[in-house]
C-alpha cells in the first residue's frame, strides 16, 4: 500500500489509495452522490511518496490557498502535487499520508 488515505471529515471510514492511478468522483469509492461530480472526476496517483491529481471533467476540481483560503480551480488534464493535509473533496474528505503530520490546508 502507498501511506495515502482519503478520510472523511465526518469521521467516517477511511480509503486507501494504492500505488499509481485511482479515479474519484461521483459512486460508491467516496461515497459521492451530488450530480455536479461526474462519475469520472479526477484522478488522484501516488507516485513514490507523492501524491498529486488530475481534473478530467469539464466541471472544475479546487484547491483551498493556504495563504488565504479562497478556493483556486485547477486546470483540466494538468497534474497538480498535492501536499499532505486536508483537501476537500466534495462530502469534505481529506488526503492524508500515514508518515507525514497532519497540516491543514486552507
């Protein structure tokens, strides 16, 4: 296994990411009913000890700005390095990688 979960921010049960590439949106992975989300949203692949994400979907992914929260879209068939921490995703998941602390996005 990679180290990288997704954990719901409400305390539900954990997912982990394997080695290479895993398509999230809309189904029963996350748990994701909202018909914004397509059913092939994004996909998350973890590279060694990295972690990044692609949008392929035409209705936008967002990142949360650390410096002051506003939420930046990210391009579409473009990879984008996610560092450990929270990320919301839809039902507020969070990415979190079982070596490295916990930091909180904003």
């Amino acid at each position: 296994m990679s180290g990288f979960q997704l954990v719901p921010a409400d305390g539900g049960c954990p997912v982990t990411l394997p080695r290479g590439e895993t398509v999230i949106g809309r189904g029963p992975l996350l748990g994701i009913t909202d018909k914004r989300v397509s059913r092939k949203h994004a996909v998350l692949e973890v590279v060694g000890d990295q972690l990044r994400i692609k949008p392929v979907h035409v209705n936008p992914c967002f990142l949360q700005s650390s410096e002051n929260g506003d939420l930046l879209p990210l391009e579409t068939h473009e990879w984008h390095s996610l560092n450990p921490g929270y990320y919301p995703i839809s039902k507020l998941w969070r990415e979190r990688a079982s070596s490295v602390a916990d930091t909180k996005i904003r």
